[in-house]
C-alpha cells in the first residue's frame, strides 16, 4: 500500500478528522491510486460526490458488478426533447470502485452531493493520468491548481460544494476517521467553503424519482470509461486476486494477443499455407507507431480511435476490424443475464434510448474527458445474405480486374525477373586471384579459405569475383501459392488477355469469386497459382490445351504452359518447396530451364496482398470499387 509524506498528507487534511481525495472521473489509473490510499489508513466513513438520493440505487448496482448498470435521474424535458443524467456503475470509475471496496471492509458510506432538478455538468480537461503512476496524487493535483476554473458564484457547482462542505461538518459530529472522494477541480473551493463555513442553500426537488437500468451489450463501449475489453480485465484480475497496476498498458499487450487469435482462427480454414505475417516483430512496431501516435495528441495512453487506426495501417482492415470487435467485448454482460431483470438502455455520446425507442439527451454525473465522433474508413466483411444477393445478380457476360492490383503484382513480376537475372548471372560467376583490379568485388570466403598466417600475406592471395553479364531473359514467371494444390478448391481455371502493353498475359487456377462476394459486381478470389508473360502476346488457353494433356496436376499443366509458350529458355519459379523432379523434367521435355526462387524470400503480408484480387462485373464497377475493396 502507497503511503505519502506528511507535507503531502497536509495537502489531503481538511481537518483532524477529514482526509480529500481529489479524483480525476473516468480513469482506472485514478481508481488505482485513490484505491491504495484509502485503504492506507483505515476510515470509519466514506463521503462521496453524488446525491443522496441516489444511494439505494447506487448500492444495489454495485452488488450487480460485474454487470454494468446506469442509474438514471429524469429531468424536465427541454427543447420538445426527453433530459436525463445518469450514474454508470462501472468498476473502473474511482467512486464506484472506492465504494465498492468500503462496501467489502463494511465501512459506513455516506452520499453528499447536493440534489439539483437539472444537472449541470463541467468539462474540464486535465491530464492523462497515467503520470499518477511516477508521481503522487497530492502532487498531480496540485499542479492543476493554477488552471482549475473558480466556480461562478450563485451557479449550481456553487451551491453543490457549499452543500458538500456543510454534509462534512454534520459527518464529522459521529464519525473520527472520513475519507472525502471531491472532483479535482472542486477540492480547493471544498477546502475554502469547509474552512470558512460559507452558507448553504437547500437540495432542490427531483422532477421524477431515479430508477436502475441495465446496458445494451452492443453500447457498453459509451457507458464504460476503459475499453469494455479492459474492464473485463480488471474484473478477472479481482477475481483471480491478482494486481492490477500496470493493466493499463499490459491490457493493450493482452488486446493484441487476443485480436491476433481471433483473426488467425477466422483465416484458419482458408489461407491453409499461408505464412501468418501479424509476428510478433510487427506486433512490437504496432506499439511503436501506438506510442508516437498518442504523444502527437499529447497523451500517454492511447484510444480506441488510435489503436485502430494503427491496426488498419500496419495490418489492414480486416485485423483493424477484429481489433476493433474484441476490444467491445465484454463477457460479463451476455444476454441471458440481461433477459431477466433490469430493462436494457442503449447508450450514446450524451444520448440514452430506452428500450421502447424513446431518445433522451443525457449527461453523464461522472464524466472524464469530453468524447467526439473520429472517422476511419474500415470495410467490414458483408453478411452472407448481402454476398448471394450480389452473387445473384452477377452478369456473366460482363468481367475485369481492378487496375491498383493489376499495377501492384505487374511491378512484383518485374522485380522476380530481375531476381531470376540476378540468379543466372550468379551461376556463372568466377574467381580469380587480384592482380590488377577488383572487378565485381573481393570474395571473402576465397580469400579467407586460401590465406596461410604462417607463411605470411601476399597480394595474389586476395581472390575477386568476376560476374559477367547474364545471358538470356526471362519471359514467363510461374507463381505456386499451394502445393499441392486442391482442384475442387481451386476449381476456377482462367485464361486473361492484357489490356494494355504495360500488363503481361495471365493464366491462373484460383478459388470461385462469386463465392466470395464483397461488393455489388465485386467478387474475390485467391491464387493457387498464376503465369504472367511479358510482354503479353495472345497465347491459347492453357486449360482446353490438348497438347499439355499429359500434366497430372493444376501445377504441372501451368508449369508445361509455361514451358510451351515461353520464348526464352529460362522461366522463373517461385515456389513454397524445391522444385520438384517432374517439374524438371516438364522444362526438359520443351528444352527450357527452370529458375526457383523461394516464396519464403518474400514477406507473409506481401504474399497475402498479391494473392488475393477482385474480379469485377465490367469496368463501369471500377468507378465505386474503392469503395469496396479493403486496403
């Protein structure tokens, strides 16, 4: 347990018998913090900053948690619009938790506030507390001093401290040891009108009386202050009686991991071999890219707005998407516990709706900083109704490619050819020992392999390499995603004629696009293998090919395609395995050599990007595609 000073203690000390806390709403690293101090010294009442009036409520929702509950206090309508504030019973917040914890030590609580018929409430910006964790909480609030805001004088803030302070006097009469929770940026007014007495003015009357709701599943993200993930969280660790203190950034850490699986378990059956590219050294520069990401907006921890904004940009939409789904997780709040009981609200951005559709503006008694809509482009995976509609309406008469992937995988086939150049010209490499210049370079292992220390080191004991110019070029590269490759899954065999000069011919055995449908005239598909030409020139199909009859597999037959069309005698392979012999033999058959090239060489998510393409119902679709087709 924490224990401060006793200048910092001063600071906390209304009187002998009356210890503040001041607390920042909406943080679980305040929560922690106010937690360990208030069970640093032992109390016999605690005072909190909400109405009395509220207390029943308060206290049944608290026996709810783990599941989330509001407490709702109806206001007269404004504006022709139902008003309402509202009380969330969240374990995270610092007055639910300190209360919670008085209730387990069986410590009297006491509600103070002051009764209001329509709740003001005040944004005042503070920072992220997190820096709680090097510095103490006397100090962080009293670095606030110089910019808390003065209450207005006959304004409701006014009145409620004035309240506050004239409940601790009545308090301190039957209790020795009180432990006030106050909003930071009241407990030097508190202070003030405790220790001058100011005069107090009555609660006012409650329009309606307070009642308890439950929380929709799908809205809990705006009720909670944490991520509903988080939360769920700092619950198992209570459970489990485990510490808590670095949950805040280990809780991130735990995000990924679970993101991670989800989005490996959803690919599982499809992408069969291929490579997982989220590793965790991607992982490390995600919170890398996080952490400069949130200091930008001058904080230390980061928001669901930038974790997913990061997820979209270092592993695309579909891992942001998932992210974005775990971290709106929260396994306390299923819907069988909430089929008997309390009515469920759905919660907004100062909006409540009741479960009959009725839309209320709302305040939250208990807000940290003020919330904002942040937009971000994801394009979720379409229902499966929405896919056999589009599958349905499909033109068979009508189909293209969609040019940004066309430029993508033409310049990845100009870099394999230089590859394959770069092989052969290897191949015929030679060294020799220097004499009068370096040529291609020293080789290294040459020379270290003939160099006697014993007899001394002479010039001609240096050996160069010398490579000459590679003879020959590469026409055709091959591309072997699987192998071996599954007819039924690839079962949709194509041949493409390019469009333009600048785009090789194709022929390519992938999965069915109309099984996979994204978007209205969007199809997806996924090689299992492909041929680029270049430069194109219009060849026969090599599916209906009658002379390439003899290939036993989808593999073989691209490969003898490959070899009876290519003009070159050297065609490039990039393949997950060593070539195999009958591959070999194919080349021979048609007098061409094979080059490999590994698929390893190359990086998982770069493979993924260049394996997946869309097809697309004519080339009006390509006007609205982008719209469609996840980055």
């Amino acid at each position: 347990m924490k224990t401060l000073s006793p200048t910092a203690e001063s600071l906390l000390e209304l009187s002998s018998h009356i210890r503040i806390l001041p607390i920042q709403h909406a943080s679980s690293d305040v929560a922690q913090e106010v937690r360990e101090l208030f069970l640093s010294q032992r109390a016999d009442c605690l005072a909190v900053g909400l109405p009395s009036s509220v207390e029943p409520l308060v206290e049944q929702g608290i026996q709810r948690l783990p599941q989330i509950s509001l407490v709702v206090l109806p206001e007269p309508g404004q504006q022709e619009q139902p008003t309402c504030s509202y009380i969330p019973i969240d374990p995270c917040q610092p007055t639910i938790m300190v209360l919670r914890v008085a209730k387990g030590e069986g410590i009297d609580r006491k509600y103070i506030d002051r009764d209001v018929t329509i709740f003001e409430p005040l944004s005042f910006p503070s920072p992220d507390p997190y820096a709680l964790k090097l510095i103490s909480l006397p100090t962080f609030a009293g670095a606030l001093l110089p910019f808390m805001p003065y209450p207005k004088p006959q304004s409701q803030r006014y009145e409620r401290i004035k309240w506050m302070a004239f409940k601790l006097h009545e308090l301190e009469l039957d209790y020795s040891s009180i432990v006030c929770l106050c909003p930071i940026e009241d407990w030097p007014w508190l202070r003030d009108a405790y220790q001058q007495r100011w005069a107090y003015t009555s609660p006012e009357p409650l329009a309606d009386t307070p009642f308890l709701c439950t929380v929709a599943p799908s809205t809990l993200y705006f009720a909670l202050c944490e991520l509903p993930f988080m939360t769920e969280l700092f619950e198992q660790r209570r459970l489990e009686a485990r510490s808590d203190e670095h949950l805040s950034i280990d809780g991130i850490k735990e995000l990924l991991i679970e993101s991670r699986t989800r989005w490996l378990a959803k690919r599982s059956s499809t992408y069969a071999q291929e490579a997982n590219w989220v590793t965790p050294q991607l992982l490390q520069m995600f919170l890398q890219y996080v952490r400069n990401l949130t200091l930008l907006e001058r904080r230390l921890t980061p928001d669901l707005y930038t974790l997913v904004l990061a997820s979209k940009q270092m592993a695309g939409d579909e891992f942001a998407i998932t992210l974005l789904e775990t971290a709106k997780t929260y396994v306390f709040q299923d819907k069988e516990s909430l089929s008997v009981g309390l009515p469920p609200y759905a919660v907004g951005i100062e909006q409540l709706e009741s479960p009959d559709g009725e839309v209320s503006r709302a305040k939250n008694r208990l807000q940290g900083a003020a919330s904002s809509w942040r937009s971000l482009s994801l394009k979720p995976t379409p229902t499966r109704q929405k896919k056999q509609q589009w599958a349905y309406r499909w033109n068979p008469f009508g189909q293209c490619s969609w040019p940004p992937e066309d430029d993508r995988i033409e310049g990845f086939t100009a870099h394999v050819r230089e590859q394959a150049k770069a092989v052969l010209g290897a191949d015929l490499a030679r060294v020799d020992k220097f004499t009068t210049s370096i040529r291609d370079g020293i080789d290294m292992r040459e020379t270290l392999r003939n160099w006697n220390p014993k007899r001394g080191k002479k010039l001609s004991d240096i050996y160069v390499k010398d490579i000459p110019p590679s003879r020959g070029n590469v026409e055709i590269v091959v591309f072997l995603f699987e192998v071996p490759a599954d007819p039924a899954k690839f079962s949709w065999q194509a041949t493409w004629y390019a469009e333009h000069v600048q785009e090789s011919t194709l022929c390519f055995y992938a999965t069915p696009f109309l099984d996979n449908m994204v978007g209205p005239g969007i199809g997806q598909s996924q090689y299992g293998g492909s041929l680029f030409q270049f430069p194109p020139r219009p060849i026969p199909n090599v599916w209906d090919d009658p002379r390439l009859d003899f290939a036993q597999s989808l593999e073989d037959r691209l490969i003898a395609g490959a070899a009876l069309h290519s003009t070159e005698r050297y065609i490039a392979v990039v393949s997950p395995i060593p070539l195999m012999s009958r591959w070999k033999k194919i080349a021979r058959k048609f007098d061409r050599q094979l080059i490999p090239i590994p698929l390893s060489r190359f990086s998982g998510q770069t493979v993924n990007r260049l394996r997946h393409f869309h097809v697309l119902n004519g080339h009006q679709i390509r006007s609205f595609a982008s719209e469609f087709i996840q980055g």
